[in-house]
C-alpha cells in the first residue's frame, strides 16, 4: 500500500471515530481516569458515562458544557465530534443503499 493510500485510509478512519471514543482515548486513558471518575466530576451515574463511551447516548449540548468544563476543552469540541460522527454514519448508511440499487 503506498503512503498516500495508507495515509488517506488513516485519516478517513480517524475521521470515523465517535466522540465517546475520543473520549476514552484521548482523555480517560490518558489522564487515567476510570468513567465512575469523570461521572462523578460530571454529576451522571457511571451507567451514563459508558453509554457515552460506547455511543449508546449522543453528546448533547448539556453534556459537552460539562464535559467541557470538567475536561478544560470547549463545549464546541464535544458537539462537533459528535456531529461529524453522525454525519459519517448517514454518509456511509448512504453509500450503502445506494449500492444496492
């Protein structure tokens, strides 16, 4: 695979990514915080945290505020992770029905 198509493939891979795995990645495992941690920090039940990390529960606008707050990032980060993640999944859902026409 030459760089260019293993550095495309990388970046569109990245790009797929949810914002609870961005979450866990870039902020839990980094600053070893377990998800009963930062539900504490964040005032939700650790149920709430994991369904964030999972994708189960969308980052609402609430949710990146405190998120935002706790995590010293903006609020803006979390809703735009979140919507670049929703907007790839109805790209691909897309894609996928067109295909089988």
């Amino acid at each position: 695979m030459s760089a260019v198509v293993k550095k495309v493939t990388t970046n569109h891979r990245r790009q797929r990514q949810s914002a609870g795995w961005h979450l866990k990645h870039s902020y839990l495992d980094t600053y070893d915080m377990t998800p009963a941690d930062l539900a504490a920090k964040l005032d939700v039940s650790t149920q709430v945290v994991e369904q964030l990390i999972t994708g189960e529960l969308a980052i609402t606008a609430a949710m990146a505020i405190k998120l935002g707050t706790v995590l010293e990032t903006s609020p803006e980060l979390w809703l735009n992770l979140q919507n670049a993640h929703a907007l790839e999944q109805v790209r691909q859902s897309e894609l996928i029905s067109a295909w089988g026409r």
